[in-house]
C-alpha cells in the first residue's frame, strides 16, 4: 500500500469518518491521500462540503470506493 493510501475498508463503520478526517488535518499544505473504501463515499463527501467548503480537493480515481482528498493551498 503506497504511503498516501488511507484504507478504512476493515475499520468498524463508526470509525471510519473519524479516521479520515483525522488524516486530512494531518496533511501538509497541498498534501493529498488516497482514500480507500469498500464503498463510494458520497457521504463523506457530503461531510466534507459541510466542514470544510472550497477547502478540499475530491477526486474519483476510480468509480466506486477509490477516490483522492487533497488539501488546501491555503
């Protein structure tokens, strides 16, 4: 698994958004990750939108459950 590969598929589900949220505030101005899960998570999407608007990158690097979450540059 390459070092910025998060995945949360084996984690119990309410650990889940806690974890990549985590992760995210941990990253370095412009740092992303990979985000891995055994779903497409438009709901964390959705959380993201809320927490954070216009502050987060969100890309589908594959349909489904594989996606990159960027930081800010700000």
């Amino acid at each position: 698994m390459p070092d910025n590969e998060l995945d949360v598929r084996r984690l119990r589900k309410p650990d889940k958004h806690p974890m990549i949220f985590a992760r995210y505030a941990a990253l370095p101005t412009g740092g992303s990750f990979v985000l891995v899960n055994n779903h497409d998570p438009k709901h964390l999407r959705a959380e993201f939108d809320t927490e954070h608007p216009g502050g987060y990158g969100w890309e589908y690097v594959e349909k489904g459950p594989r996606c990159g979450v960027s930081g800010s540059a700000s």
